[in-house]
C-alpha cells in the first residue's frame, strides 16, 4: 500500500515534465498582469520552481515557532539589493523553515520579479504579509487547474528527481572506481540537498573522526612510499633474468603498491565526502524528494551494489523501483 502510494507520488512529479515548459510560460506571462492576486500567485510559483521552496501555511498542529514558507512570506524575510557582488537584481532571503532551519540564500531574479516584489512591499511594515493576496489552498487549487495532482510539493519533487538524474548524468564515470562512484552520487544528491534547504549541525565528533580519517591517509601514504621503494629494487633484482622466484616476488611487489594505491584512493575520497557533507543532510531528500528509481537505475548502469546507496529500510521502503526499474529509466 506504501509502495503504491510512492509510485504514484513519483508519477505525478513525473508527469510534470510533459506540461512544466506551458506552466513556466504562463506564470512568466502573468508576471505582467494587472491583477494583484495573479501577480503574486507567479512570483511565487517563480520562487517555488526556481528555489524549491515550500508553500508555506504548513505548521504541524502545536508548533509554535516563528515558522514561513513562500506564501507566508513577511516583508522583512526578504531584501531587495538593485546590485550585490556584481550581479543585477538580487533578493536576499532570511528566514525560518520547516523544523525550523535558516532559509538564507542571496539570487538574482529577473527585473520583472524584481519589480513585483517593490511593489508588493510598497507602504507595508516588516511584519506584514509579502503576498498578501495569497495562500497555499489558492496557489494549489490555481495549480490543479493546470495539472490534476499538481500541487507546490510536487514541483519540489519534481524539481529535486530531475536534479538528481541531471547531475548524475554530469558526475557519473562509468570506469571509476566504487568510491569515486560513491562520491559523485553523494555530490549529486548533495545539489539537491542544496536546492531544498537540508540543512544540519555538523557532528559533535566531526572534527575527531575527521583527524583520525586523515592520520589513517597519511599512515597509508607511507606505506604505499615503502611499498614503491620495494617494488623499484626488485624491478631491479629481476631485470636481465628468467628466475622464477624473483619474477613472483616482482609481480607480488606490483600488487601491493596497487593494493595501497586504492586504499588510499578510497580514504582520500572518504575525507572529501565528509567534509563536503558534514553540514548536509542528504537522508532527507533520498526518503522523501528523489524518485527511487533514478538511484536504482544507475546503481545498475554503474555496477554499483543498491546496498551502497540505500540501507535496508529504505531499500524495504522502495522494494516497488528495486522489482520494476529498467538500466534505461528516465525519470
């Protein structure tokens, strides 16, 4: 019942796809309107295609901090900079999220959205409503009229699936080695985290485990010298002869360095995608926001094992993609 619920979660965002480029072209249309209500209702469908933002208006029952989303907006989350480090028309957000996470980000916008948002914040005190003709049941009914299913959420579904697969795309070397791998899917699935404000706390024990991490890298960089130090004298033992102990001890020789060279390989890559990641939360968006069936596609184009990428819970969670999901799916 789970598993028929996500599939068609996914399947929804998925259709997206078909009618995103008309949705776009209607909301940059309506940017221009003389209607208030429908001006707002395009900046802020612009901010929640554009920067995956959540509707707003969403409070779990009790909760009682300070929480927005984009509907919900005040005048003083945003500030309007006309220039800021060389770019044109820059909004600058500040806020408080969901479980309440800074929202922070400076992006340049076009000048027309730029316009708008002067105007919606004409003669208004810091706090009063941004869109003030506006909330997440008049954006999601105007959005369903578009596309049966289509609500805010969606687009960030959406927006996160079809993020992950490009960056894939990008990152993806087939002839890497698994950690290399591993860390172009952590990067990719990082962009999304990045998209959708998956923010946390560096870990108590990071700088500690981080230190270990790198005296184990620098222990392995001396074995992998004494292991080349060896190797270049018994190339230089066997040169010129036939024998056959010498010619074993060569070739064993050769696979140590090798052997060290990918142990260092992979804690090398380990310590990148630790401090990448450290104030990330990539779970958030692998459970909830990223079509399943991207990862299991390409942990079967990459040879990579799915017990890589998801534990047994969420490979559990997502047993319907693992049974289903074609080398060749495209979300």
């Amino acid at each position: 019942m789970e598993g028929e619920k996500d599939w068609e979660k996914y399947e929804v965002a998925r259709g997206l796809k078909t009618c995103v480029d008309r949705i776009r072209s209607e909301y940059q249309v309506d940017l221009k309107s003389k209607k208030m209500e429908t001006c707002q209702r395009a900046v802020a469908l612009y901010f929640i295609d554009k920067l995956a933002l959540r509707a707003g208006n969403e409070k779990e029952e009790g909760e009682t901090a300070d929480t927005v989303g984009c509907c919900s907006l005040r005048v003083e989350h945003i500030t309007l900079h006309e220039q800021l480090n060389g770019d044109k028309c820059v909004v600058e957000f500040d806020f408080l999220g969901k479980d309440c996470i800074r929202y922070y980000n400076k992006v340049p916008v076009t000048k027309r959205v730029f316009k708008n948002l002067k105007l919606f914040m004409e003669n208004k005190q810091g706090g009063e409503d941004l869109f003030d003709r506006l909330n997440t049941t008049l954006l999601n009914k105007y959005l369903s009229s578009l596309m049966p299913g289509l609500t805010a959420k969606v687009f960030r579904t959406y927006n996160a699936s079809i993020t992950l697969q490009q960056q894939l795309r990008e990152l993806s070397i087939k002839s890497d080695s698994l950690a290399e791998k591993l860390l172009a899917y952590n990067r990719a699935n990082r962009a999304v985290a990045i998209l959708c404000n998956h923010q946390r706390a560096p870990p108590k024990t990071f700088e500690q485990s981080m230190a270990n991490l790198h005296a184990k890298i620098d222990h392995r960089k001396e074995q992998l010298a004494l292991a080349r130090s060896e190797l270049k004298q018994a190339k230089k033992e066997a040169k010129g002869t036939t024998d056959d102990k010498l010619q074993a001890v060569l070739e064993r020789k050769k696979r140590a360095v090798q052997r060290c060279e990918e142990q260092l390989l992979r804690l090398e890559v380990q310590a990148t995608d630790r401090e990448e990641n450290k104030q990330i939360a990539l779970g958030t968006s692998k459970l909830n926001y990223l079509d399943p069936r991207i990862s299991v596609a390409w942990c079967k184009n990459m040879d990579v094992p799915l017990e890589k990428i998801y534990n047994k819970t969420l490979r559990d969670k997502f047993a319907w993609a693992i049974h289903m999901t074609n080398p060749d799916f495209e979300f």
